[in-house]
C-alpha cells in the first residue's frame, strides 16, 4: 500500500499523533484512523493484514477542516495493528464478547494478524506503550482539563469507523451511526440526545447497542466532574465504495461522500451548541 509509512524501531518512535488544539468546548479523538507501521509490523504482518483491512478509513478527511471550526482533534498516525489506543494500557477485557486487544492477534475476519513465529516481541510491544499509547492518552487528558478550565465542561467525541457486517462482533448489518456513551454513564443526557437528534432520517441509529464505548469514551466520560465522552462508530457502508470494499480496496465513495461529510459537520454543529 503506498499510503502506508515504514517507521524503524530503535530507541524512539517518533511522531505518534497529529493534534491541533482548537478554542471550542469539543475535542475529537480519532485512535484507529492511522496508517503508518513500524519496521516490527512490516516484517512480521501477513500479506492481508498489511493492506489493513480493519482501519478506520478516511475520518480526518470525513471530518473535514476541524480546525477552521475551532474543534481540536487529536488522530493516531500508527495503526491499531501496531497498538489499538482504544484498550486499556494493561490489555484488560472490555468485552465478554469476541473482540481483538492491545496488540491485535487476529483480524476481524478471525485470520491471524501476525505471520508464524513472527510475532512482535514484549519489548516491541512496551516500547509502543510508552511511546504511542501513553503519549495520546496524556495529550487527551491534558486537552481536556484545558478546555474544561476555560468553558466549565468539555466534550470529547471519539471517531471511528467500521465495516457494516463483521460476522466475529456482531450479527447482520449494523445502522449507520452506532453510539456508545457506556450505557449513558460516560456522558450527560444531552450529549447522545443532541447528536441524535441532528442526524438526517436517511441514516440509521442506535445507541449503546453493540457498540457501548471502547476505553477512551469509558475512561474518560466523567459527567460528574464535567467532561463528557461519547463514542460514534459509523457504517463504512455509508461512504465507502461498496463494489471495491469487496475486492480489498478502500475507496471514497464519490456519491456518498460528500452527504456524509455533511452530515458530520451537522454532528459537530451540534455538540459544539449543547449546553452543559
């Protein structure tokens, strides 16, 4: 894949995330959005993994020019295959369901994501804890204890995106926009209800569904002291192009994108208006 960035693991990892502090109540986090690997992961991935099936595609770009709107966003540069920042630093299960962790073993079609005796060694893998995961984390935690200083609240908005039907999480089809406020407890009432509300009737959703929340919604929606997280897990069916999905290409949509990203500004429109 010539989008996919070779980065040597010596003694540091440089460059873990992109961010951009914004002047506005809401941050938007996108964890799995990356595409780069390590030299670790290039020699050792599979041939199907290294087309990286399971990426959240395009979010930054669905999301448009945060920036311009004064949202600060914070998106991971290495893949989840390299380290998923959406798991606990001690791997510890958030599902009784079949899921993949920390360091993904398998991918979501159940296919290993790792060549035989290829695996990333421990050290491999505590290097990318200090310096990919614990890196995103504090600068999340860090924005927003800044932005609750300065508005009194913040809101945290956890991007991602997924393929409609994953036969290993869940059965059928999911809808389109699957949110997850873990069963309202990592946000205020108004948080869910506001991005609910905006979405135009052509999209379908649920709420707390099989998508609940993963670690960042979970560790740091905190209503009760002010900061409030709420995680969308959007059908890739609604901007992907479905005919190549099928052949292993991850392509724009050119119909479907420009409906979605406009949607998606109504989204952000709308958690910016909320009144906490």
């Amino acid at each position: 894949m010539s989008n996919v960035e070779l980065q040597p693991v010596h003694s540091r990892i440089e460059s873990p995330f992109e961010f951009h502090q914004g002047d506005s109540p809401l941050l938007i986090s996108m964890p799995h959005s990356g595409l780069r690997l390590t030299a670790t992961e290039e020699e050792s991935l599979t041939d199907k993994a290294k087309r990286l099936p399971d990426t959240d595609w395009y979010i930054p770009e669905l999301y448009g020019d945060l920036a311009a709107r004064g949202v600060s966003v914070i998106s991971a540069n290495y893949s989840r295959y390299v380290i998923d920042l959406n798991r606990p630093y001690d791997d510890a299960a958030l599902y009784t369901s079949k899921t993949t962790g920390l360091f993904p073993e398998i991918l979501f079609d159940e296919s290993p994501t790792f060549s035989a005796g290829k695996e990333p060694t421990d050290a491999h893998h505590a290097l990318c804890k200090e310096q990919i995961w614990r890196p995103y984390h504090q600068q999340i935690e860090d924005e927003l204890a800044r932005i609750k200083a300065k508005f009194g609240y913040a809101i945290l908005l956890d991007a991602h995106s997924i393929a409609a039907e994953v036969p290993m999480l869940f059965e059928g089809k999911l809808p389109d926009f699957n949110w997850g406020t873990n069963a309202g407890e990592s946000c205020a009432p108004a948080v869910l209800k506001s991005a609910q509300a905006c979405l135009s009737i052509n999209y379908s959703q649920v709420a707390n569904g099989r998508f609940k929340g993963g670690y960042i919604t979970r560790g740091f929606g905190q209503p009760a002291e002010g900061i409030h997280a709420i995680q969308l897990e959007l059908s890739q069916a609604t901007y992907l192009n479905d005919e190549l999905v099928k052949q292993g290409q991850y392509l724009l949509d050119e119909d479907k994108f420009p409906v979605i990203q406009k949607q998606l500004r109504k989204l952000v429109d709308a958690l910016l208006s909320v009144k906490l």
